[in-house]
C-alpha cells in the first residue's frame, strides 16, 4: 500500500501539496474579486418606498430650456425609461464659465443669454447602505452625469447634492 503523502511532499506520489494550496489560493482570490467587482447588490423588492430629495446642475442652457421645466414635471432616464422624480423647486442663474489663463491663473466671466439651472426633484425609491436607488433600480450618486428628459425638454446634469 502506498503512502498518503510520500518523501517529496506529494499527494499519492503524483501531485504536490503545495501546488494544490497554491490552485485553492488563486481560485478563492478570483472567486472574492468577481463577487467584489462583478455582482451588484442586491435590492429588496418588499417594503416601502423610501423618499429623498436631489439637486440637479444644468450648465449653461438657454432661456427657452429653462422656461421647459415646471414644478410638477416627471424626470425620466433617457436610456431605460427610468423614472427619476418629480421636479419641486428650479432656480436659474446666470451662468459662468471657469477659465485658465496663461500665467497659470483662472478667472470666472460671464456668458451673455446662458444660464445654470438647478433643479431640486423629489424621488421615491430606495436607500440602501448609503446608496440612493430612484425607482429601486436606477442608482443616483452626488457628482453623477444624469441624462434625462421631461415633458418639454430633454438634457444633461450632474447630481449636484443628495438628502
């Protein structure tokens, strides 16, 4: 009968031990980074919705883009048809561009008939562990690039605070 482990550290005389911890190692490492990077987290389905507020940061756009947002009007995602909320506050300002000089210095001016908007929308979803899930499925996150649309009109902005 043939020893278990022999002289050499091999498994049955065929296989080393440590060859074998080493494929076990690499296999778990691979199955911890895919579970990390690869899989999203899992939302629950049950329960009640939970509410929060979000600022939207339209830059630049013109006077009839503003006057295309109402109180009232629903946002949707311009590429699943998520609905994103309903809009509760705007508020327009002039808007300003940041510019680099060329003594390595900025400076802000002005842009004639342009302005920022800022768009507070109201949102039912989900919270879960710090992330914001409009719809329970669209995730929402301060600083985010958010294309949408709503009855009159359809744009870009960025998430410019969450609540």
């Amino acid at each position: 009968m043939k020893k278990l482990v022999d002289e050499k550290g091999r498994l049955f005389g065929k296989v080393s031990l440590i060859d074998i911890f080493v494929i076990l190692f690499a296999l778990a490492l691979a199955f911890a980074v895919y579970l990390r990077f690869f899989t999203n987290e899992t939302t629950s389905l049950r329960g009640e919705n939970d509410t929060f507020t979000y600022t939207l940061r339209i830059n630049g756009v013109r006077t009839w883009t503003v006057d295309g947002f109402q109180v009232g009007d629903k946002l949707w995602d311009t590429d699943h048809d998520t609905y994103l909320g309903v809009i509760t506050g705007i508020e327009a300002v002039p808007a300003t561009w940041e510019y680099d000089l060329m003594d390595g210095s900025s400076t802000v001016a002005g842009s004639e008939n342009r302005y920022d908007v800022y768009l507070t929308v109201e949102a039912e979803g989900l919270i879960s562990n710090g992330r914001y899930y409009a719809s329970r499925t669209f995730e929402l996150g301060a600083n985010g690039t958010l294309y949408f649309y709503t009855k009159y009109c359809s744009v870009s902005g960025t998430i410019w605070a969450m609540s």
